[in-house]
C-alpha cells in the first residue's frame, strides 16, 4: 500500500521555518517500516508513481502546500492526519462509481482521487457508496 510517491519524508528545506529536515521518519517506531526500502517507499528525493497503489501521481508538492497556508511550523511535513475519511474526495468518487454503475472494488474508477484518499489513510467501502447512494437519492426526493 503506497503513498506519497515514496517521498512524504524525504529530505526538505521548509520555507515555512527556513530549516531543513532529514530523516524524520526516524522519530516514528522501527516497526512501522519493517519490510519497506525507506529510500524509495518512504523518504525517496523523488515522486515514483510506481510507488503509489494505483501507479499514478496525485497531489501537490510542498511549495503549494507551504504557499497554501497549509503547513504549519510545528508540522513542516503537513499534518495528513487531519484529512479524514469525509469531504469532497469521497463524494467525488463515489458519484463517479454510481455513474459507471460500478462497484467499489473497480479500481478503473478515479484511481488518482484513490490514491489521494489512501494517502489520508481511507479507503472506500461498499457502506459509503451505500450510504451515499441513499442520500442522493433522497435530495432528489
């Protein structure tokens, strides 16, 4: 399950501090990177699509996220845990799914707003489309 392009704790000079920062995946236990090449999968200088689960590229870089106000000084990577499983990502994608008339599973459905979502750590689920399924048809009335 990849993300990020292998690149989310690459090297970085954070125009936000004016620092830069260097393996910071090792603040993190030794456990959760057993099994992965932290060169290519975790701190890669750069972006692999062939990383990603869905082989694509998605996302913007650091320079847009810093010029977005998005990153914080006590978070100069970003805080990607503050995205959650609700928004416009999953409304998006399920909608396409219910368009296609497909399924959840059919990764041939949107696999770049796929991969944004797994960055966020979610995954669509057949309760999701379900229950978004119910709710457009409700608004419809």
């Amino acid at each position: 399950m990849g993300s990020f392009g292998g690149t989310y704790f690459r090297p970085i000079k954070s125009s936000v501090t004016g620092k830069t920062y260097r393996d910071q995946w090792k603040e993190f236990p030794a456990d959760w990177f057993e099994g992965l090449d932290v060169k290519r999968q975790v701190a890669s200088p750069t972006y692999l699509n062939a990383v990603n689960t869905y082989g694509v590229h998605c996302g913007g870089d650091l320079h847009m996220w810093e010029s977005s106000g998005w990153i914080k000084e006590c978070d100069p990577y970003g805080w990607f845990q503050v995205f959650g499983p609700t928004g416009r990502w999953r409304t998006q994608l399920c909608n396409r799914i219910l368009i296609k008339g497909s399924e959840v599973d059919d990764t041939t459905v949107s696999p770049k707003i796929r991969q944004l979502m797994q960055h966020w750590g979610y995954r669509i689920t057949d309760p999701d489309l379900q229950r978004h399924a119910f709710r457009q048809k409700a608004k419809k009335g």
